[in-house]
C-alpha cells in the first residue's frame, strides 16, 4: 500500500510498502520490523525524492518519518547512509513537495478511519533543507510535532487527509489529492476529494476556510 511511481531520470520505478511478502524479482529497499519498502523496475507516499536520491518512508507500526539515500539507480540503499528522522512520531502519509527555495512537507494526524467519526488532518511545515529541520511559522519544529493546519473536517466531510501527490495544471496553479468521508453517508468508505492550494506571499500553502471546499473551479490541464 501506500504506493508511489517515480520516473524522472530513473526507469520508471514503483516504490510501495508490503506485509507478509515472498522473495520476488523485486528488490527490497528498506526492511521495517514487519514491513519494507520495495522497488520493481515497473512503472513517488514511499516517496521518492530524486534530485538527491533520498527515500522517505515511514517505519511500520509507529509513524516515524524517515528520509534515507538510495543509489544513483534509484533500487537499493547507498552503502553506509543512515536513516534521518524528518518528524515526530504523530505523522504517516508524508509527501514533501518542492517550490521556490523550500522544501514542504505534507502529512496527516490523527484517526484516519472512523467514518464520519474520523479526525484526520493534513497538515504542513517546510524547510530550505530537503532533510530538514521542518518548521512552522512559529519556528516550532516538526519534530517537536509543531506544523501548521492545511484541511481539516467540516460539516460535509470528516477525515481529510493522507494527501496524494500534489499537481500543477496548465495556469500553475497547485492542486490536492486526499481522502474523506461524506458524513451523510460514510458508508461510500473513503471518498478522493481535489482542492486547490493557495499560496501566500510568504511562501506558505493554504486550502480556503482549511476545509474542503463545496463548489470551485476546476484545473486545466
């Protein structure tokens, strides 16, 4: 699950955390207590980062954000490197997007599948280091589990988070991929939601009302 497809100037790779797997053609990346990180030269939340060969993925069982460098091929661990911690321990679902001089990361707290009873929550924080440290505009760090609210639940809509990969349309405007419950009937599961991001003249994204929106233009692409 929590799969991720990188190109760029690698073969076209799928990175995806697995349970219970057999020995296959594919070739282990990172090996969590019960869970790896795995990489088939097939077709990037794994999350690849590729300008500097950097994997950040999520330890299995309890939400660490990790970051850690690959080779240039993209499919095993560089010999040596060492995991980097990039989050306190309430974060899963991390992407980290890049625009201007910084680095942002995305993730999501709290109970992510309750129905219309869940509390998830993106939030954010970035930093001009793809390793950090992340911050929020306190200054207070990611690592502290300091971060600041991008889209949380409304009258409509409960359990807004795990955001997928973030899109630029045609005008340049920035669009969000996530998952919520219609609270009218969250019987449907987890439903794909899109909203714009904004972004102020500081450089700090923002979803209007930090909610999901109930009309909006669409994207062009």
């Amino acid at each position: 699950w929590s799969s991720d497809v990188c190109s760029s100037d690698l073969p076209k790779t799928l990175f995806t955390a697995v349970t219970g797997y057999e020995p296959a053609a594919s070739g282990e990346i990172v090996d969590g207590q019960q869970a790896a990180v795995r990489a088939s030269p097939a077709m990037g939340q794994g999350g690849l980062i590729s300008e500097s060969q950097n994997l950040f993925h999520r330890q299995h069982g309890s939400y660490d954000i990790h970051a850690i460098q690959l080779t240039d091929d993209g499919l095993e661990v560089m010999p040596g490197a060492e995991k980097v911690q990039i989050a306190a321990t309430t974060y899963e679902g991390s992407y980290i997007y890049k625009r201007g001089e910084y680095y942002y990361f995305f993730g999501s707290i709290n109970n992510c599948c309750d129905g219309a009873s869940s509390t998830y929550t993106t939030v954010y924080a970035r930093s001009k280091n793809l390793l950090g440290p992340y911050v929020n505009k306190t200054g207070g760090s990611l690592l502290a589990g300091r971060h600041e609210v991008l889209i949380h639940n409304n009258d409509n809509w409960a359990g807004t988070g795990h955001n997928g990969e973030i899109l630029t349309d045609k005008n340049g405007d920035t669009w969000l991929l996530y998952h919520a419950y219609n609270k009218k009937n969250d019987s449907l599961g987890r439903l794909v939601l899109l909203d714009q991001i904004q972004w102020t003249v500081s450089g700090w994204p923002y979803v209007v009302a930090s909610s999901p929106s109930a009309q909006a233009a669409a994207p062009v692409f």
